[in-house]
C-alpha cells in the first residue's frame, strides 16, 4: 500500500506501509498496548500487518472523498483520518525502535521493521496538538491548490479560469506572447496565499521528522533507498551528470527556435521563459511541437487532433441520436457532451489497459470502470491532478483524473495504470510490502510503457496511420519523446533541491521565492519573465508541493523507464536500435514485467533491479543509447549558435 497517500499526498506508491491503526474493536489502541507488551519481533509485524490491512479502507475512502468533492466536510473527516493513522503510526514505529537490530526474528520481519522506521513522507509530530494542526494544513494546502482558480475579474467569478483552462491557453500555438505570459502570471496567484501555511507546515513535518530520530524531512525522504541519505544525495547528482549534456543541447535548439518566433523577448540571458513553454512548470515541452518539429510532416505524429476526432465523431453521433444539436436545450446539449466526453476518456482507457493485457496482465475489475474519476465533474471542485488508488487492497482500484482527447493525457493514462497493475500484482504480500522497490520504480512502470508507444505501436491501435520510415521520421519521432523525457529531467530534480534546501534550513522563508527561481535558473535555465519578488510563492503553483508528494521519484523514472524498457526489449528478443523497440504483446516481456511487479518492496531495490536488467545501479546510459540520434542531430543544429546561459549571481 501506499504511505504517500495515505499521508494525504498522491495516491500513487513508493514507500509502502502506511496507515496505522488499531482495529475498529480495539478503541485508539492505547488499552491494548499493554497486551502486547511481550510480543516478539515476528509477532508484532504480523499484528501490523493485520491492523494496518482491516483499517486501510477507511483511509483511503475519507482520502479519495477530499480529492473528488472537495468541501469544508470531506477536508475535516480526511484530516481527521489522517491524525489518527499517523498518530497510531507514530506508536508502531515507536515500538519497531525496541526491537534490538540482532533480536532473533525472520529476514522478511527485518524487512518490514525498516520499511516502517523509513516509509512515512508525513512524519507525526508526537505531540498530538502539533499532529492535528499539521494534518488539517496538508489537507487544507491540497484542498487549496485543488481548487485554484486564476479570476481575472474578482466582480465576475463566472470567468474564473481552472487549471485546465489556463494550461489551454499556454498550450495553444495561436495563443500571444502576452496571453500566455497573463494566463501563467495567472496561475500563480493560487499559490500566493499557500506561504503562510506552507512554513508552518514544514515546521510541523520537521517536528515530526525530528521525533523519529531524523535530522529534517528530507533527510527521512533520501532514507528510502536502502543506501545512507548522503549517498543518496550523491548518486542523484551523478545520474543527472550522465544526462546533463543531452538536456543543453534540447535547451538552446529550444530557446533558439523561441528567440527566431519572439526575437529578444524569447529568451532570458540564455535561458527561455517561464510562460513560453506551453506548460505551466516548464516539465513538458511538447506543445511546443509546431515550432520545434525537426522536418515539417516527416511521420505524421499528430496524434492531439485524431483524438479530437475522435472525440466529436462520438459526440455527434449522440447529438444525432437525439435530434440533432439543433433541437436540443442547452442544457440537455451539455449533457450529452458530457457523456461523450465521459466515452472517450473510458476509450482512451481502455487503449491503454490493452497494452497491459497484451503482455499477458489481467482485466482490470468491473469495479474500476465505474469507480474511477475519468472526466472533470460538473458541479464540484476536485483535485485534477492524476492519481491511481488501491482503494482496498482487494481490487477496487481507481484511477482520477479530468481526461481531455490530448496525447499528453493519453501517456498520463498509460502512466497511472502502471500503479494500478503494480499494485495489483503486489497485492497478495502483506500490506507493509505492498509499495514500488522505491518509490522511482512505481513512477517508471507506466512510462516504460510509454516508451513503447512508438508510431509502429501508434498506427497499431489506429492513432496514425502506417508509420513513415526515414531518417527524418526517427529524428521527428526522437524529438517527440525528448520534449516529453528530456526536457523534464532537471525540473524532476529542482524541486526536491528547493525542499530538501527549506526542510533543512539553508532555504530560509524569507527567500523561498528567489531560492524556487535560483534553482529552475541552474538545473533548467528557465526564467521568469517578470520579477517574481517573495510576496509570491511560486513552489506552491506545481501540485506536489501543497500536495506533500516526494518529488525526485520523477527524476529517477526517468532514468530507470530507459533501463527497463531496454530490459524487456532485451527479454521480447528485439534486435535493432532502442528506440524502435515496441514490446506491446510479446509474453515474455510481460513475464517478465509481472514478475518484478510482484516482487513489491519485499527486497531491497538493487536485488529487484538486478532481476530485471542484470545490474544493481540505476544507469542514465540507456537514455543516452536511446537518444544518441537526436543529441548528434541537436548539435549539429546548435553549431555555431549561442548556447548555455548565465544564472542570476
Ligand atoms: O504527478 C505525476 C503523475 C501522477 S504520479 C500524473 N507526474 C509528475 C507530474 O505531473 O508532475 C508524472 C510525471 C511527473
Ligand atoms: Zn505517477
């Protein structure tokens, strides 16, 4: 299961254990302490393996009904929820700290007392009034961030605009140079009145962190890797030395073809603004394909517009079987839109739960087709960001996102079902093994899977038709995936750089704001256009910090997605250069897969690792095998040019 979100974070894994608590019969546990006094090592996990399996439901339904109908009500029984998991939590860590290192018990409960001493991304203050105000900030932080909205007339909140909305105008190629800069200025209003309430929060948490014998929590954080946190710190800045060089490259073709559609306002002292990549974050630089795409039409990738296609080919042909849109009112017009978007967000799930059954994976349940989130509700705010859940351990797993016909939204659907098919395949080992080998591994099942979707992949389930093949095409479709994958790498990296900074105390709160934007300046050479003074709070715009989700699991995915994807194409026996390797369907790929998937965190992650690839390290050199023709391609192209750029001192 899933500490993260059960500690009020992202309902997908990493770290596993997770809540506490007493059975229902056993009142807040205290009365029963005693009773256990004498219990040995063995017992004592298998009684939290117990309690922790019978109480899981209840907190992870008072979780999913904050995240779907957020309100003053669902935000007090989750926060409440979550104090009494991670006040019993803290107690059954307590007691794991007891258990001398060489008392006699099974390798597997030796397993389970560290998983638990290390798993919680939430630590509990032992102070129950510090517990109460730190769990109603983590929920009142999402709540907020859940439904943000940038209005840019407060006399008319009609015309608020959503994440959705806003990240539609960055996105849109015909969209100015000033609507766009609007909408990300925009955005980030929603984090502004955050800061307060996030200081205090990671006083809390550093409390909490403290309380169970660690410096701060992002110390607690770089302990789930079974190495020592400072080698952690280490081993993450080595694997971003191996993919550095390949992202300059992306950066100045990038913040060249900006400056050629812009002139000088397309670029920063060599670094590109903030509001000109098409996302938000600056993570994901695909809208910027019309620009960016090396030879205009080689291999027709233009996957956005087939499924909007799609999409209004169902919508009328519902409008057709009521009468015609002409007929309707416009109410009932928007009901049956809303049911075709409903349909083809389940189609588009569907294409991605029959990539998994190719490689031999069950159907997901009955259950998950009415239970999940697909599209965004009508009438309730909820927190769009994507998320897979196991609701029971026993096969109510969901999904929630607010799907639109995109091919980003597609990939995300590829990305969530990989937690969906990794929790279901670990769900059989007691609860305290039920997480990722770390929380990396869970974030790259889905997007191995991704790598996969090649456009002999894309024109098999009828997204494109037959694939061009030519050096352009390999170059077009490489750069596809470099503004997905590698454009993301230094942003997976900048953010627990600024948390692991504020949990620490060298990023002090008077200069969260300049020390957000110091970062994305070194890691990403992005910069914003206008000042960005500390009255803004600008960390609080991306989900994952008002959501309290470990971010640097997204960096390692990314480089772990290229070492399994090589893994299984290895194993489905393909010969030829990676990246047109598609394992869709091949069985001993997905044996393979499943096999690991089962193995949950019951070892440490080299052991699995070393299962799968046959080497114990996490390697950024299969991204730069998979990409070696766009990096010789991209520096051809940046010869001659001005690149790299100059951080603020
Ligand atoms: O948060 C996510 C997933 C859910 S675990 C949608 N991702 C990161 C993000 O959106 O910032 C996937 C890639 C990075
Ligand atoms: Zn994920």
């Amino acid at each position: 299961m899933n500490i993260q979100r059960l500690a009020l974070t992202l309902a997908v894994s990493a770290s596993l254990l997770g809540l506490s608590a007493c059975s229902p019969k056993t009142g807040d546990g205290t009365s029963t302490e005693a009773a256990y006094a004498n219990e040995t090592a063995d017992e004592f996990i298998a009684r939290v393996n117990r309690e922790l399996t019978e109480a899981y439901p209840e907190i992870t339904s008072s979780q999913w009904l904050a995240s779907t109908y957020i309100n003053s009500d669902s935000e007090r029984i989750s926060a409440k929820a979550n104090e009494r998991y991670l006040g019993m939590l803290s107690k059954y860590i307590a007691k794991a700290k007891t258990f001398p290192t060489d008392a006699k018990m099974t390798p597997e409960t030796a397993r389970a007392l560290h998983l638990l001493k290390i798993g919680v991304t939430l630590p509990p203050p032992n102070d129950p009034k510090a517990l109460a105000e730190m769990t109603g900030l983590a929920t009142k932080l999402e709540g907020m961030y859940g439904s943000g909205k940038y209005c840019p007339n407060s006399k008319k909140p009609e015309d608020c605009l959503d994440i959705g909305a806003v990240s539609k105008i960055l996105a849109e190629p015909t969209s100015t140079y000033e609507q766009q800069l609007n909408a990300w200025n925009g955005w980030h209003t929603i984090a502004m009145p955050m800061r307060k309430d996030y200081q205090r929060f990671a006083e809390l948490s550093n409390q909490g962190a403290k309380d169970l014998g660690f410096g701060n929590t992002g110390e607690l954080w770089r302990s789930g890797y079974d190495m020592n946190p400072a080698d952690f710190q280490k081993e993450s800045d080595r694997l971003w030395g191996q993919v550095e060089p390949l992202y300059k490259e992306l950066q100045c073709y990038t913040k060249n073809k900006l400056v050629t559609k812009y002139g000088d306002k397309g670029q920063i002292n060599g670094m590109i603004p903030a509001h000109l990549t098409g996302n938000l974050w600056q993570q994901d630089w695909g809208s910027l394909w019309p620009i960016l795409e090396p030879y205009k039409g080689a291999g027709s990738l233009d996957i956005n517009s087939v499924l909007q296609k799609q999409h209004d080919k169902v919508l009328n042909e519902k409008l057709a079987a009521a009468g015609g849109a002409a007929t309707l009112s416009p109410l009932k017009f928007a009901d049956i839109s809303h049911e075709a978007d409903l349909q083809q967000a389940k189609d588009m799930a569907r294409l991605s739960e029959s990539f998994y059954t190719g490689l031999g994976m069950p159907k997901l349940p009955e259950s998950h087709w009415s239970n999940a989130q697909f599209i965004k509700p009508r009438d309730r705010d909820v927190v769009c960001h994507a998320s897979a859940w196991d609701m029971n351990l026993q096969g109510d797993v969901r999904i929630k996102m607010c799907i639109t016909p995109t091919e980003e939204d597609l990939t995300t659907l590829y990305h969530e079902y990989g937690h969906v098919y990794y929790y279901l395949a670990y769900n059989k080992l007691p609860i305290l093994f039920q997480g990722g080998a770390h929380d990396g591994f869970h974030e790259a099942i889905g997007d191995t899977i991704v790598l996969s979707m090649t456009p002999e992949y894309m024109s098999s389930i009828g997204l494109i038709d037959k694939p061009a093949v030519s050096q352009e095409a390999v170059i077009n479709g490489q750069m596809r995936m470099a503004l997905a994958k590698v454009a993301f790498m230094p942003f997976g990296l900048m953010i627990d750089r600024w948390r692991w900074g504020v949990f620490d105390g060298s990023i002090k709160p008077d200069q969260y704001n300049k020390a957000w934007w110091d970062l994305k300046a070194k890691y990403q050479g992005v910069a914003p256009a206008t000042a960005r003074g500390e009255e803004h709070f600008d960390a609080g715009a991306k989900y994952h910090v008002p959501g309290n989700t470990p971010y640097t699991r997204y960096f390692l995915s990314h480089i772990l997605q290229f070492q399994f994807y090589k893994a299984l194409c290895d194993a489905s026996g393909f010969k030829g250069p990676l990246y047109q390797c598609n394992f869709a369907n091949n069985p001993e790929a997905g044996k393979r897969y499943w096999a690991m998937l089962s193995k949950g965190s019951s070892q440490p992650w080299q052991k699995t690792m070393k299962e799968l690839t046959g080497k114990e390290e996490m390697d950024g050199s299969a991204v730069l095998e998979y990409f070696a023709p766009l990096q010789i391609w991209l520096k051809e192209q940046n010869q001659g040019q001005q690149c790299g750029w100059k951080a603020p001192e």
